[in-house]
C-alpha cells in the first residue's frame, strides 16, 4: 500500500543540462516513478512548486541565471514552515562548503554527480516515505483537532443545557418556596 503511494508521488527535477533531467526521468520511470516534471530553468520552479505541490525536489547546484541556492532561498520564501518538502542535491559540487551550505539552507539530502543510481532511488524513496509520513501526521493532526472542537461544542452545548435547567429548578423552587411561605403565613395568620 505505501509503496504504491509513494509511487503516485510527484517530483519536480531542476538541471541546466536536459541529458541529466531525462536520465532522471528515465530512471525514476523505470523505478515506477511517472509523476515528475523536469525543467532546465530553475527559475521556473516557484511556479511549478505552486501548480504541483511537490512531493520532493530534485535539485542541482550549478546552474547559470539562478544557482540551487537561490532556488532554495526562493521556495524558503514559498513552503511554509510547518511544510516538511524535502530537496535532494544531485550536484558535480563535491565541495565541503557546498555540500554544507545546501543542508544547512534546508536541502534533506546531497549525492554528487555522477551517482549510483540504486542509492539514488534508495534516497528518493527514503525522503518521499518521510514526506508521506508526515502528511498523514498532519492530515491526522487536523482530523484529532476537528474532533476535540467538535466534542468541545457538545460539552458546552451540555454545559448551556445544565445551567438552563438548574437556573430553571432554582426559579421553581424559588416559586414554591414563595407559595409554601405564603400558605404557612395564611395558616399561621388565620390560626
């Protein structure tokens, strides 16, 4: 059942260079992956994160016009912080520096270029188990919050309901308290 979830998953692939972006595509389709959108202008993936809602980004480094770092720097400004959207860095980048500054700007993970592609779809597979997990969290959360609102009304409902027919009781027996004081007073007047 999770597996084929995972599989419905959709994946947005950023590379400069369109060999790399069908290589993926390719590799992600045999593994059964078919929900993906490539692109080689990172510079249109605010506007793909907004229309697919992505599961999980495929992100290179390297890029002329805008680098993966400012590709970050943009969705940082778009996920919103309670999002759990995992990044992949598939980078030639094997620097310290680079590979430090892309986890510490919020990618998930970082494999260089060229990569094995077994590990790869491991990663993939591990990043969009976590994603899932963490939508059915928050889809839960919702669900438990809705609940306790609901129950929250039916015990203020109850709550209303008890002090109406307390208040209620005290004005009838204040009523009666009333009648039985004017009966004593006519008993004892009379007497």
């Amino acid at each position: 059942m999770l597996d084929s979830e995972l599989k419905n998953c959709r994946i947005i692939i950023v590379d400069d260079q369109e060999p790399n972006v069908r290589l993926l595509e390719r590799m992600l389709g045999r593994a059964g992956y078919y929900n993906t959108v490539g692109t080689t202008d990172p510079r249109q993936v605010a506007a793909l994160f907004a229309e697919s809602e992505p599961d999980l980004i495929l992100l290179d480094l390297m890029m002329p016009e805008m680098d993966g770092f400012a590709v970050m720097h943009e969705l940082g400004r778009l996920v919103p912080e309670s999002t759990y959207l995992p990044i992949l860095i598939l980078t030639a980048d094997n620097t310290a520096d680079a590979k430090l500054r892309a986890l510490s700007m919020g990618a998930k993970d970082f494999l260089t270029k060229p990569f094995d592609q077994a590990e790869a779809l491991l990663r993939i597979h591990n990043l969009l188990e976590t994603r899932y997990l963490h939508v059915r969290l928050r889809d839960q959360n919702v669900l438990l919050e809705e609940k306790v609102r609901e129950r929250t009304r039916q015990l203020q409902d109850q709550l209303e309901a008890v002090t109406r027919t307390s208040e209620h009781r005290r004005t009838l027996l204040g009523e009666l308290a009333a009648e039985q004081s004017a009966t004593w007073a006519e008993k004892v007047g009379g007497a």
